[in-house]
C-alpha cells in the first residue's frame, strides 16, 4: 500500500513543479495512455514442466518535458502499468497453474528525447533508464514465483503533433529488461521485455 501512494504524491509534485513554473515556455506536462505487449524472454532453458504465455496489458501515467536545447528534452515519467505475462506450470494431476509474473508495477521512467522541431509535427526519438517496482504480489502462498524490481532501458520513436490547445505525442516504444524478473532458485534468467503504443498529451 505504501508504494502506491508514491503515484498520487509524484503526480502532486509535477503539477506543483508546472504551476510555479507555468511562465516558463522550456516546460509542458501531461499525461500518457496506452497498451503493451510482454514478452518474457528466457536466458536458459526452462524446466520441462513450465512455459512461458504473453499478452497485453496497458499503462497510464503522468510525464513533464524539459527543453534543454532546442532539439533535446529531458522527460522524466511516472507510470502505473499492467503487464500481461505469465508462467503456466503443469502438475501432475493434470492441472495448469498460472503464476502472473510482474501483473502490476510502478515504471519511473527518465527518457532523453531528441526531436525535430521546425512545423506542428516533428517527429523524434528517445531513450532511457526504467526503475520498474512491482506492486500486489501475494507472497503468502508458498507455490508463488515472486516477482523481483526491474531495471530497464527504454528506447523508442513518436510524433509530437501541436494542436490549438494541447499536443498530442504518439509514440512507439520498447523496454528491454536487464534483471530476472523470477525469484526463484530453480528458474534463473527470465527478463521481461515489452513494446508499447502510448499516447501521450501535453499542455
């Protein structure tokens, strides 16, 4: 419970930050909605009775951007994500158990977006560091598999469109994981990676 306080006092700061700092054209803040795609991918083989299912999930979080230079920002982002991946073990009476792997966690997210910025659709890049802290697992069931915190690096390309009142940024991203995301000695190397179409909309 206590981590997912953290969302509602990040998204007061950023717009505490936004309100003392409103004067200032160098900053935009927003908020972002999209779905994703998990996709475990597997460092060595499994034992023979698990196997590995993906699927979709969403995310929605809030995001600020800094302008450092006019073709550089620097975007700090705070999402609460619904990952769609899973272990499904078979036990020998015939019974498939599924053990949700990371179903929910927190992505704090520092991407660095290079961006073309001549018309009212400039299209750029990003890349960055994501803290993934995974939230709601149930450890008082023995047979669970506990899902670690992840750190990632995130890269991508979007579209920032200017609209009369507001921007609207789609983009296409994708986190690769670095960490077994599995704590379980008997399974070692499970990184979870997942692509993204988010949208993002800004003041």
């Amino acid at each position: 419970m206590k981590k997912v306080v953290l969302v509602p006092i990040l998204i007061l700061s950023l717009f505490s930050s936004y309100s003392q700092n409103k004067a200032n054209n160098k900053l935009e803040y927003g908020f972002s909605i999209g779905v994703n795609y998990s996709n475990l991918f597997k460092e060595s083989n499994l034992p023979p009775q698990l196997d590995i299912s993906n699927g979709l999930g969403f995310t929605l979080g809030v995001l600020v951007d800094y302008k450092i230079l006019d073709f550089l920002s620097v975007s700090p982002k705070a999402n609460l994500t619904f990952n769609g991946g899973s272990l499904s073990q078979q036990l020998l009476t015939n019974i498939e158990k599924v053990y949700e792997i990371m179903p929910v966690c927190l992505d704090f997210k520092l991407d660095f977006v290079l961006k073309k910025t001549k018309g009212k659709i400039n299209p750029y890049f990003l890349v960055g560091p994501n803290f993934r802290l995974a939230i709601f697992e149930d450890i008082t069931d023995p047979t669970v598999f506990p899902t670690g915190n992840d750190l990632a690096i995130d890269f991508g390309i979007g579209l920032d469109k200017t609209f009369s009142k507001f921007k609207l940024a789609p983009e296409l991203r994708y986190s690769f994981g670095l960490l077994n995301v599995v704590r379980n000695p008997i399974i070692q190397g499970i990184n979870l990676h997942t692509i993204s179409l988010v949208f993002n909309f800004k003041d």
